[in-house]
C-alpha cells in the first residue's frame, strides 16, 4: 500500500480515498509488493489496454439524460530512464477525446493525477473521474513482459449517484449516472506508442 500512500495522497481528499481503498479491497493487489517504480523490463515499451464503455449520463443544469456507447483506452509508455507517461482516450461516434498525464501530475484540464502502482508482474492505475468517481484498470504481465491482460473497474463513491468531470471530447461538464464497462484487451508494444500519433 506504500505506493498508493506516497503518490497519491496528497492529490485526493479523504473520500477520494475512501474511494480507492474500496477499489483495493474488492479486488487486491496480489502479484507482490507496490512499488512507484516500473520494472526495468518495461522501459522503452507501451502498454496499451482497451475496452467499451456504455455511459449514461446528462449535461450538468441538464434534465434530459442520453446513453452513448463509447470505446475507451489507457495507453502507457515507460520511457528508457523509467519516466511515465499515461493517456486515457475516448472515441464515441464520430467524435474523440483524450488526456496525456506525467505520471503525477495533473493535465492541462486540471484532473487528478493517474499514477501507475507496479508490482513485480502487475500494474494498477486509478483514473478519477471528478471528486466521486473512478476507473480503477489492473494489468497482468507474463514473464517475459511479452504479453498481458487486462481488466477494467468503474465505482463510484459510496452514497454518491452521479460524478461531474469534464468531457475527454469537448470539456463540457457531464454528470455521469451509470457505466458499464465491457471486457478489456491489453498489448505491450516496443517503443513510445505516443510517437505514432
């Protein structure tokens, strides 16, 4: 749990963590100790994990409420010194969005950090969605770092219908009521996968 602790608690209130202690704890961290750090088997590599999403939400001061179905993407570079980079991406129709993080640090809209949790063959990250809600995706790595699967959370905070946070598509504020999260793929690709976009 140190991992957790050191990187993320000075970015999320007590709820927040509430939250992320939750999340933990109906899932666990199983595949050895936290650590900040990637292993040195994944730098200079990407790892990519994808899944469908069927979000329902309405725009906030709104009363109408609308169901899109979207295809959602964590991608994740290591660079060759061990820097981490993150992105969480949103098509939807026709439209798209995303949001690149340092791993940390908050991105140009302000959101609250993703910070990746490795262990010895495994990764978690959380991706809050506003102050009350979050997606929670774990990752499981071979031997080798050649291949690795995936899974996907979405939870809210306990007593808390909906979340408000920014659209990835158009900024706008979006009061979200429900998601339901599909299966997940993952990849792990040699190099910076930022680089060809």
């Amino acid at each position: 749990m140190s991992g957790y602790d050191n990187g993320m608690a000075g970015h999320v209130g007590g709820k927040m963590r509430q939250l992320f202690f939750v999340l933990i704890a109906a899932t666990g961290l199983v595949n050895g100790p936290a650590t900040a750090a990637p292993p040195a088997m994944l730098y200079g590599k990407s790892i990519v994990v994808s899944w469908n999403e069927t979000q329902t939400m309405r725009r906030v001061g709104q009363v109408n409420i609308f169901t899109k179905p979207g295809g959602m993407s964590v991608s994740i570079y290591v660079s060759t010194a061990g820097r981490v980079f993150n992105r969480i991406a949103l098509i939807s129709g026709q439209a798209s969005g995303r949001s690149d993080q340092i791993a940390g640090q908050r991105d140009e809209e302000h959101r609250l950090p993703r910070v990746p949790i490795f262990t010895t063959h495994s990764m978690t990250m959380y991706s809050p969605r506003g102050s009350s809600a979050m997606r929670r995706i774990s990752v499981d790595f071979d031997q080798g770092f050649q291949t690795c699967q995936a899974r996907v959370v979405y939870a809210k905070e306990t007593g808390r219908e909906t979340s408000i946070a920014p659209s990835l598509i158009n900024r706008e504020l979006i009061e979200m009521l429900d998601v339901k999260v599909g299966a997940a793929t993952c990849s792990i690709r040699n190099g910076n996968v930022f680089g060809e976009q």
